[in-house]
C-alpha cells in the first residue's frame, strides 16, 4: 500500500509516518528528512537546499523528485511507502504517478491531517526547542505555512479527483491520531 500523509508543518506527519513504518512495515519517504541528510553530509546538493529552507521556501521540484525516485526505484519499499512531505506541487504529483505506474502500483490513500495554526505555531516552538531545526523560527514558520496554504491548494484537488482524499482530525493526541488513521486505511484500502 502506498500513502501520502499531508498536512501543515507541525501537522504531525513524521510522527504518524513512523508509526506506520513500524506497525505496517511501509518504508517511510520524507523529502524533508533526505535534505537535512544532505545538508548534515555537507553535500552540494544540501548546501544548495538550506538558503532554500532557511527561508520557508520549496527547493525545486528536480531535486526532490530525483530523490525520490531513487528511493522507489530501488525496490526499498516493496512493502509500501508512506510519502511525507511529498507531493508538494502538480509535478511532484505527476511525477509519482508516473514512476509508481511503471512499477504496477499507485497511490491508495492521501490522509490529509487537518490542525489548526495555534496549535501548529505551539508545536513548531516546542520542536524549535527540542529538535533545534534552523528553518523552526517563527518567521521562517509563517512563510511554510503560507507555502502550504498555496500547495495545499493545488495538490488536494488533485487527489480529491482521485477519490483518495481522506481527511483526519489532527488536534487530538498523537495516540488517537493513529487510531484514526489505522481505521481510514482498514476501511479504504
Ligand atoms: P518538512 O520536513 O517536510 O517540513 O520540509 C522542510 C523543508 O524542506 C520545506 O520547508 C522545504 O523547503 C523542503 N522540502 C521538503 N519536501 C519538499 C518537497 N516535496 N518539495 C519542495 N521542497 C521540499
């Protein structure tokens, strides 16, 4: 089974992404995690990426989708995959598509994680804290935010007229959160 988990910065995707990694076997494929990677690897290709996210913006949609497509197309998800933070523009969306097609799959389930920005900007200063990620302040916060807005706008639609788009009450504790969505994917897929 392959899953988007999509939602807000701070939204709870990685959390929720690692419980399915864990309890179903799904190989979870988060950009965000493969350019911090870069990043602490000191790589050209990182380098470029963290003026990028420093400042709350996309890197190009190049970059992320040959990421990805490494990953799928090494066979490390036989499984399934859980994609987080990925789709974030119609090409990316396109573009996974396409390469889950020719390997005879498709996308199941998009589980839209649905949290209001109160409870984003508290969660975003409380990883700030925790995590120390540089692109964690709130200014940075509000133009990722922004950006999602503007994304959300494109690529939910996409799915929407897929008929895969399953929203999920992201405000509750991350225990309820995945009870949730262990029965949208017991039901739908
Ligand atoms: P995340 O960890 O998913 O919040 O991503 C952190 C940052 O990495 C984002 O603010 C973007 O700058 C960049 N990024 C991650 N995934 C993507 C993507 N699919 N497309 C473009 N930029 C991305």
């Amino acid at each position: 089974m392959n899953i988007i988990l999509f939602g807000p910065p701070g939204a709870g995707k990685g959390t929720q992404a690692k419980i399915l990694e864990r309890e179903y076997g799904f190989k979870q494929l988060s950009t965000g995690d493969m350019l911090r990677a870069q990043i602490a690897e000191g790589t050209e290709l990182g380098l470029q990426a963290k003026t990028v996210m420093d400042q709350g913006r996309l890197v190009s949609d190049e970059i992320v989708i040959g990421m990805i497509r490494s990953y799928v197309e090494s066979g490390a998800c036989v499984k399934g995959a859980v994609f987080d933070g990925f789709p974030r523009t119609i090409a990316q969306a396109e573009a996974l598509d396409l390469m889950l097609s020719d390997l005879g799959r498709t996308i199941d389930i998009v589980v839209e994680l649905q949290v209001e920005d109160e409870q984003l900007i508290a969660r975003i200063q409380n990883r700030a804290h925790e995590e120390g990620r540089s692109d964690d302040t709130l200014k940075a916060f509000k133009v990722r935010l922004d950006a999602y807005r503007n994304y959300a706008a494109d690529v939910l639609p996409y799915y929407q007229g897929k008929g895969i788009r399953r929203p999920v009450n992201g405000m509750q504790s991350v225990e309820c959160v995945s009870e949730d969505l262990h029965a949208v994917l017991e039901r739908d897929a």
